[in-house]
C-alpha cells in the first residue's frame, strides 16, 4: 500500500508545518524535532488495512468540515489521507488496569495513530502522534500521564480542564499543552472533537484517571444539550 504510505507521510508533512509557527510552546518543538528525524522511506511498517466505525463516519466527515480555513493545506492532506487510515477505540489500552474512564468517552472515542511504537503507519519508539476523534457530547474524563503531551485541536470550540482550573473553551487551530502528570480532561459539545495529539518522553506509560465528583453530571448535562 505505497499509497497508504505517501498520504500519510503528507499529511504528517502539512502536520509539521502547521506547527513551525508554534514552536515556542516546549512540547511542539519536542514533537517537530521527533517527527523531523523519522525517515518516511525507511520505516518499514506494514501496510494497516484501513479500518472505520460505523457510527462515527458521519461525525468524522463533519469534523474535518469544521476544520477553519487557516489550517486549509492540512485539511486537503487529511481528506487525500482519509480513505487510508486505520481508526480503532481506546478501548481502555491505553488507561491502567480497571480505570473508570465512563461509557462517555469508551463509546465516544476512536484513535488514528500516525507515529508510534504499535499499529502506526510510521514506527517510533520515542514518539507518538496520533488524530484524536471524539464525537459530539463526550465527557473525556481527568487523567494524567508520565508524558508530555500536545493537543494540536482542528475543530472548536470544545472544552479543556486544566488541573485546578474551571474549564475553558478552545477554538479550532488551538493549541493544548499538557505537562507529565498534570490533570486535564475535555468535554465536546455539538460539534465533534478532532484533534493531532503528541507525546513525547516515557509514551509507553499508561493513563491514570484522576476521580472527580462532577462527572456524571457533567456528562448527564453534555447528554441533554
Ligand atoms: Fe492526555
């Protein structure tokens, strides 16, 4: 699947940049700096036969609509990548053992990963890029984790909580920092979330949700509106 190789490899191109311009943000240089010694031609991971869910065809499609027009060269290379990529549910694989991530996110979420150590188009042990999909009225509950991380948002506006912080409202073409083992959750409102998340240092440690008392009614509220 050449093909397969060179729209990805694009749209991880159109990724980059996207981000030159951001680089005074630690994690995005990190991630640049990562994703510039990959060699695209010499990364030899087998061809990922694509693979969609059903239920979220419609919300993808939507989200990629949504993406603003400053980030218009991305969106061409995500919409040539689009009939390539191999989506699957963080079904919990990504969390420690019996984590409470709620049936929000479990049954709301799918993970394209571009850059990684397992199911990639691209091989790395030392970084991890994947497109991050959640669909409309997902409560994506506090965790955290030992790495660095940048959330590269396409769509808006959706919601982040950081650590102690009330939760704040981010538009499309923003940017999300999160530090090893700061707390940080996302809630999406109408329109679905679509978002190019890194990680840098320590990627094979696991999520460990960080319990909070508003979440089901935070996600009771999310399910109503
Ligand atoms: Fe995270």
């Amino acid at each position: 699947m050449e093909n397969q190789a060179n729209q990805v490899a694009q749209l991880l191109t159109e990724i980059h940049c996207a981000l030159e311009t951001r680089t005074t943000i630690p994690v995005v240089q990190q991630t640049l700096d990562k994703l510039s010694l990959l060699n695209f031609e010499s990364s030899p991971v087998p061809a990922l036969a694509p693979q969609m869910p059903a239920q979220f065809e419609a919300g993808l499609d939507l989200a990629v609509e949504n993406i603003p027009a400053s980030l218009d060269l991305l969106t061409q290379a995500l919409k040539g990548a689009k009939p390539y990529l191999y989506w699957q549910p963080d079904g919990g694989q990504f969390y420690e053992e019996g984590s409470d991530v709620g049936c929000s996110y479990r049954e709301g979420n799918m993970i394209c990963t571009l850059v990684g150590p397992q199911n990639s188009f691209f091989y790395s042990n030392d970084l991890f890029i994947c497109l991050f999909f959640l669909q409309s009225q997902t409560l994506y509950r506090d965790h955290m984790h030992e790495a660095s991380e940048m959330y590269f948002n396409l769509t808006g506006p959706c919601g982040f909580r950081l650590g102690e912080a009330d939760w704040a409202d981010y538009p499309g073409d923003s940017l999300v920092w999160n530090r090893p083992w700061d707390v940080h959750a996302t809630r999406v409102y109408q329109a679905p979330f679509l978002s190019v998340v890194s990680w840098v240092d320590n990627i094979n440690g696991l999520c460990r949700v960080a319990p909070r008392d508003d979440w089901l009614a935070l996600e009771d509220k999310l399910a109503t509106h």
